[in-house]
C-alpha cells in the first residue's frame, strides 16, 4: 500500500497530476469526488474533471462518512479529490454561518475529521489524497471557515506524516516535501 499527498493552492496543478499517478499505476482507479452537485458553478466544475479522466475510471461521490471507502476495493487506486472539500462541508454542517463555533461544534467536527483520516489511513489498497494548503493569509470571519482552516492543517500534517510520497504543488510545478526535514535545527 503507498499512500500519495498532493497539497496546494487552488487551480495549482494537483488534481491533474494526481490523475497523472494514477494512471501510472496501471491498475483500476476509483475516483471519490467530494464536490457537491446542485449549483451550475459547481455542475461545470465536476463535469470537467469527470471529462478530464479515462472512461475506465470508477467514480463515487462521497462525504465526510467514511462508510463510503468500503465501495473501493483494495486492488484499486483511490484517487481522493478532495479532501479540503470533505473537511469543509463538515464544518459548515456543524458550525453553519454562526459567528462563533461552540466547543460542542468544534469537537463534532475534529471527531468525524478523525474518522475518516482513521478509515483512510487504515485501507490496504494504494491511495492518492489531493487536498489544499490554507491558513496562509487573513484569519476568516466565519467561525465555521476558521474550523475549517484549523482541521484542514492537522489533517494534512496527520495524512503527511503517515504518507509515503508527499507534493506541495505550486504554479504547476511539484516541490517534494518528504526530503525535507520534519524537525527544525538550530543553525550552526
């Protein structure tokens, strides 16, 4: 089983090489797609990428419920797009457009964030995890897009640590984290 990260900006480039690797390993994909269908921006959205990949490929639309993993079967590529989209509808469920998430919230979202960080580090099979790099700018109004900046980061450093590969996509270009260090050095 390897375990594949690719993080980044948006309309970086991740998606596209995800399906890149993918298709490298020459076997079976199951694309799950964490998009939500219902508005035209996000119709044409999902549309393009269904276009973009082979027709052999599988695809399920998923939520934060892991349950869905158990349609994937473990000879199969899992190719999650994404999972910025997944943590998101999670923390708007919980939290909605309230100005402020109560502890109550905030733990409903960090236990079903685990869950599914659980039931995907836990499948056999070799899986690619596409998902965003956030927090770098202002600090967001919503309480709810606050969670979501703060989740999203553990969830990629948790995702990243167990990862056998791990990209930061930048401009269409891939800058391999893995053979950088985890932990800071004093200077000499």
């Amino acid at each position: 089983m390897s375990l594949v990260v690719l993080t980044g900006a948006a309309r970086s480039g991740k998606s596209r090489m995800a399906e890149d690797l993918a298709i490298a390993r020459d076997r079976a994909v199951v694309v799950a797609v964490a998009g939500w269908g219902g508005d035209e921006e996000m119709d044409r959205r999902i549309e393009a990428h269904r276009l973009s990949r082979p027709d052999s490929w599988s695809a399920v639309s998923v939520g934060a419920d892991p349950a869905w993993l158990e349609q994937v079967p473990g000879d199969a590529v899992l190719l999650l797009d994404c999972l910025g989209t997944l943590i998101s509808n999670v923390c708007f469920e919980e939290v909605g457009q309230a100005t402020l998430a109560t502890a109550d919230a905030e733990e409903r979202v960090a236990e079903r964030v685990d869950a599914l960080l659980v039931a995907l580090l836990a499948r056999s099979g070799d899986s690619i995890i596409v998902t965003n790099e956030v927090g770098w700018g202002v600090v967001p109004e919503w309480a709810s897009a606050r969670l979501f900046r703060d989740e999203l980061g553990r969830a990629n450093r948790r995702l990243s640590d167990e990862a056998d590969s791990v990209y930061l996509i930048v401009a269409g270009r891939c800058l391999d984290l893995a053979t950088l260090p985890k932990v800071p050095k004093w200077p000499l």
